[in-house]
C-alpha cells in the first residue's frame, strides 16, 4: 500500500534545500514537499522532466492535441 511522507514548509525556501529535496526523490507542490514512502518497498520511482530540454514525439503531439480538443469539449458541456 503507497504512503506519502510530505512536509509543508510555511516560507520561502532556498535553491539548495530543494535541490536537496529534489535529489532525495521528494517533488513539490506549492509550499509542501512531497514523496512515496513504503516500508520495504523501492518500486516508485521520481522522475524529473527538464522542460526547457523536453521535445515531444510526433505521437506525444498527436495525443496532446486529442487531449487538448477533449477538454475544449467538455468545457462547452459543462
């Protein structure tokens, strides 16, 4: 069973506690720092995506542009 171990920070924090963070498997939303955590177990993996570096493949594209014009539908059913 997956757990989450997170830690909510209430200020700013600087580059290299997160790169510390980051570096640890912990990801972030906002001000909270988050990560899976299971006893025993090492299957989930944290991947980080460099955007500025990130090309998609023709397929992502296609699938993106199908995502895109579903949410546009249902946006108008809404």
């Amino acid at each position: 069973m997956s757990q989450i171990q997170y830690f909510p920070f209430p200020e700013e924090i600087s580059k290299e506690v997160l790169q510390f963070f980051f570096d640890s498997g912990f990801r972030r939303n906002g001000n909270i720092l988050y990560r899976t955590s299971c006893c025993g177990c090492k299957d989930c993996l944290s991947y980080r995506i460099p955007l500025d570096q990130f090309v998609p493949s023709r397929n992502r594209k296609k699938l993106l542009k199908k995502i895109l014009i579903l949410k546009f539908v249902l946006n108008l059913r809404i």
